[in-house]
C-alpha cells in the first residue's frame, strides 16, 4: 500500500523526495541520537551560497538534553504549533545573517541561501527515517531573546524534528485529518515556462 503522504509524481524523481513530508505526529517517546542530529546539520554545512557566506545558523534544544532550552524555544511557538510541537524530541531555531562577513553590506541572497541549508537538511532527515516539520509562526522578538540571537542575524524560521508518531496523539481533529490527506502540488505548466513567462514548457 502506498502512504497517503507519498508524492504521486509526473516525472520521476529521487524517492526521498517523494517520501519527504511534514507531519505534526511526532513519537514522543524516541529521541534523535546526537549522532544523527549531527548528521543533519552536517548536510546543511554543504549547501550552496552567494559567496560561500553560508548565512544560516540553528540553535538546537533537545527536549532530554536540555529541557530548560527546549521549553523556552517551544514557549515562542504560536497558533496552534504549541499543541503538538512539544512532542518532537527537537526544535531548532533557523536564524539568518543578513549582511556578508566579508564587508557588512547587504547580504541578498541570505534567506535563499539558508532555504537551501534547510532544504538539504530535510532531505538528510528523510534519507534517514526522520521527519522536519518548519514552523513560521512563532514570536521572533521571544525567539532572539530565548535563543541568545545577536544582530545582525535574524530569527526566521523554527523546526521539529523526530521521528513520526501516530495522528491519533493529535489533540485537534483538523490535524489528524491532514495527516491522512494526500499531498498536492501545483502542476508544473503553472509555474514553468519556456523562454517567456506563460508559455508551457512542452514535454
């Protein structure tokens, strides 16, 4: 039986692509071994960048570790993300330089180049049976406070990271019910063009 939360492709693609996705069902009772934790922070270090600048870094707290750590970056959480997110055996915070080391100028490509850390992490993570939830809604003045965050790097993005757990953990309906739903993508004709925007690139 393929898993509802598989990517039904058009085109064939690597597999741990297709079985990336991130659920909100983490197994509470499995820790990340630090060994693995490694192992995904280390394939962020090999991601491309303007300059080599490699802009991003994460601040980690493991719930086990350091629980005083984990709770004060799970207490910047918002919306619903404060229902399920303390269940994941880590949260990092993704922060971004915004300027180059070089020269303190403006550093543009900063948050694409730190998409693509993150990018490469989440995909260790699949290759290796772990998921990576991001989280967008969170306080950014709390997190650079709990965190220790210094100018000019900026809070951007917050992550859960473990191993998946069962949607019936889940204390709302809505979100069990999107763990079950399959995935959906926009087809590529809408986003693709062939030499001038509108026109589909034919196959």
């Amino acid at each position: 039986m393929v898993h509802p939360k598989h990517a039904r492709v058009e085109h064939d693609i690597l597999d741990v692509i297709r079985r990336r996705w991130s659920p909100r069902a983490f197994d509470a009772g499995r820790p990340v071994s630090r060994t693995d934790l490694l192992r995904l922070f280390e394939a962020a270090r090999w991601a491309p960048s303007s300059y080599n600048e490699q802009p991003w870094r994460f601040v980690v707290a493991e719930r086990d570790r350091s629980p005083d750590a984990f709770g004060a970056l799970a207490g910047t959480l918002t919306g619903r993300n404060p229902d399920w997110a303390g269940a994941a055996p880590v949260l990092a915070l993704v922060a971004v330089r915004t300027t180059h080391e070089r020269n303190d100028t403006e550093n543009r490509s900063a948050f694409y180049d730190t998409g693509q850390a993150v990018g490469f992490l989440t995909l260790q993570a699949t290759s290796m049976g772990l998921a990576v939830r991001q989280m967008a809604a969170f306080d950014r003045d709390l997190a650079r406070q709990a965190a220790g965050v210094p100018e000019p790097y900026v809070p951007a993005v917050m992550m859960a990271i473990g191993y998946h757990g069962r949607p019936e953990t889940l204390t709302h309906d809505l979100h069990r019910e999107a763990e079950a739903q399959p995935r959906a993508r926009k087809p590529l004709e809408s986003f693709v063009f062939d030499g001038v925007w509108g026109r589909t690139l034919a196959t």
